[in-house]
C-alpha cells in the first residue's frame, strides 16, 4: 500500500476502516499489530487528521474519517489512492459509525473537520467568535480550504470581535460577510456551523476541535447565531 504508511500504519488504518469505530483491543485484535506499537500509530495517524477519538466513560473509542480525507491528505499519490479508494469506500459504508461527535488535534486534523463542512454542500457556514487565530494557525492548509470553498461557492457569515476590525476590513475575502462583537464577549473558542455539522474550535499552540455531526444541535446554534448577528455591528 505505497500511500505514505508503514506496513503497520496500514493495517492499523484498514483495521479501523473495517470496525468503523474500535478500541484499542478491537483494532489490535483487527490489524494484527501489537498493542503497544497500536496506540503510537493511532496518534500518527490522528495527527494526519485520518483518526478522531471519542470518550465513553473509561473507554476510548477511535474512528477514520470518510476514506476521501485520503485524497486531500495524500495529494502526490492520488492515482494510487483513486485505485483502492472504492474498496475502502465500500468498507466505511458497510460500517459506517454510529458516533456523531469527534475530536481532532493538531492543525490536520482541524482541516479535516473544515471539510466535514464542506462535505455538507450547504450554501453557508455561519462563524461565531473568530479571532484570526486559527487561520494563522493553519497557514497554507487554510489557504487551500478556503479555495475549495470558493470554488464550491460556499458563503462565509462570520461574527469576529472589534479587536480584529482593522485587520478583517483590509483582506476584503470573497463570498464572506463579517459583522463585529464586543471585545467583552471573546472567548478562547470559536464556533463554526453548515449543515449538520458544528464545530468547537480552540485556537492554541496544538489546535484542537470538537466536531458534531446532529441536525437538532446545528439548528441550535445557529439559532443562536441568527440572534447575534441582529445585534453586531455591521
């Protein structure tokens, strides 16, 4: 499998793609890697945005994006990955998880979830809170995701605070409408929605995102969202 994976990391991969979702005795059982060596390749993986991870009680249950997060991850070898990419499809259909909230660390991963956005095709993504961090954060990835936006014509409504005014009025994006909070109501996380799916941002020095994939939640916030935004300023 020449995708840029060590023999273990793919067979840790299939094994998780197989499951759907699994711990780490169910993807050891899986793969037939060791269990030692199977956490550390998870966390290889995880920081390649290819894994998330979801706490229930003492457990820690792992799952593997859409096998399209591939295409975006390995770019150079895509002929290759266009060549299994319907069997592994076939594979996260057939058990395709049941999780709707996942998490992701590490500036991969923070893309991945951008794209289950975008995989929404839903004409808007509604931003609550944006500082600008994250966007330095990601560097070029963020680059790329928002030409992937434009080019789908995805709309960006976002609710930035005042202290980023000056900044956000000079870049003049496209498809992007900004209105302006109070600084007295920052907060260290920001909250992005489309579609279905909500994503809880951190901005620090390892990025990390909760993302959630529920109807009656995205309705929720952006609920919330409508009603910020009557009081922001333009």
């Amino acid at each position: 499998m020449e995708l840029g994976f060590s023999t273990n990391e793919a067979k840790v991969y299939l094994a998780l793609v197989k499951l759907g979702s699994g711990t780490t005795s169910d993807i050891t059982k899986e793969s037939g890697v060791h269990r030692v060596n199977t956490y550390e390749i998870i966390d290889k993986l995880a920081n390649k945005g290819l894994v998330s991870s979801l706490k229930k009680g003492a457990k820690t249950i792992y799952s593997v994006g859409d096998p399209q997060n591939l295409l975006r991850f390995i770019e150079q070898k895509e002929e290759i990955v266009n060549q299994i990419l319907p069997e592994l499809s076939g594979l996260y259909n057939i058990k395709k998880r049941q999780e709707e909230v996942f998490y992701f660390t590490g500036p991969e991963g923070v893309i991945t979830a951008y794209y289950m956005m975008l995989d929404e095709k839903a004409p808007v993504i509604y931003g609550l809170g944006g500082t600008g961090l994250l966007r330095k954060s990601l560097k070029h990835r963020h680059e790329r995701f928002n030409a992937d936006r434009l080019a789908q014509g995805v709309k960006c409504k976002a609710l930035y605070y005042e202290s980023v005014r000056a900044e956000k009025e000079k870049m003049q994006e496209k498809l992007f409408e900004i209105r302006y909070l109070p600084d007295s109501f920052k907060t260290p996380a920001t909250v992005d929605i489309c579609g279905n799916v909500v994503l809880i941002l951190l901005a620090a020095d390892m990025p990390r995102v909760i993302a959630i994939r529920n109807k009656e939640i995205a309705e929720a916030y952006k609920n919330y969202f409508d009603f910020m935004w009557k009081f922001a300023k333009k």
